[in-house]
C-alpha cells in the first residue's frame, strides 16, 4: 500500500485541525474582548446554564465542540458564527497553514498528482 492510499484520511484530519482551531481561536477573541467588558466566567457559565468548570474547560483549548456548543459560546459571547469556505482552486490561498508544521496546504499537494492519478481530485 502506497502512502498516498491514506492521503484523504490525512486531509481529512488536517481540515478537521483547522476549522477546530479556526473556531476555538475566535470564541476566545470575542471572549477577550468580553473579558475587558466586565464579563467573568461565571457569568458566561450562568448565560450558558452550565457548571463554571465546564466553562473553564472549553475555553482553555480546542476540543472536539459541537456544533451546538459554538454556537451557544457565541450567542453567550454576543456573537455571531459566519462560516466562509475558501476556494482553493481559484488561486486564492488559505492563511496559517505554515501552523501545522510539515503539512503543505491541499491544492499545491492535489496538484502536484493530479497527472498521476487523473480523475482523482476533480470531484
């Protein structure tokens, strides 16, 4: 089995890692920024109807939210989630993808084998 035989895993780890960390690093601006407004954790807890610790875990660092879970820090936050997808084949490149170390962004991976396994990558 070649090493490109895992590669839709990997990407799809490597998506997975980036909206995770994309999602995680925007609750804490607004968080921020409600931090400097006044606002304390057990505040946050009481808007969100859970336990302070709850709180204090979810905002140390990114874990696996649901959906639901970002979008109730958000609405307790006073915020707004707004997803945009970027299209990568259209010549515009994703920011921060030097942030996960050996990876290379997905187009210049996709388009350096496109000519070895045609058809693979056009969906």
């Amino acid at each position: 089995m070649n090493s490109r035989s895992h590669e839709p895993a990997i990407l799809a780890g490597f998506g997975f890692a980036r909206a995770r960390d994309k999602a995680f690093a925007a609750i804490r601006r607004l968080w921020t920024v409600r931090q400097s407004q006044g606002m304390t954790q057990a505040d946050l807890a009481q808007r969100l109807g859970k336990d302070p610790a709850w709180v204090c875990r979810k905002l140390s660092g990114p874990t696996n939210w649901t959906l639901r879970t970002l979008g109730d820090l958000a609405d307790a936050l006073d915020g707004e989630v707004e997803i945009q997808i970027v299209d990568l084949k259209a010549g515009r490149s994703a920011d921060n993808y030097d942030a996960y170390g050996e990876h290379e962004p997905p187009r210049a991976r996709m388009s350096s084998q496109v000519n070895e396994t045609p058809g693979k990558f056009d969906e």
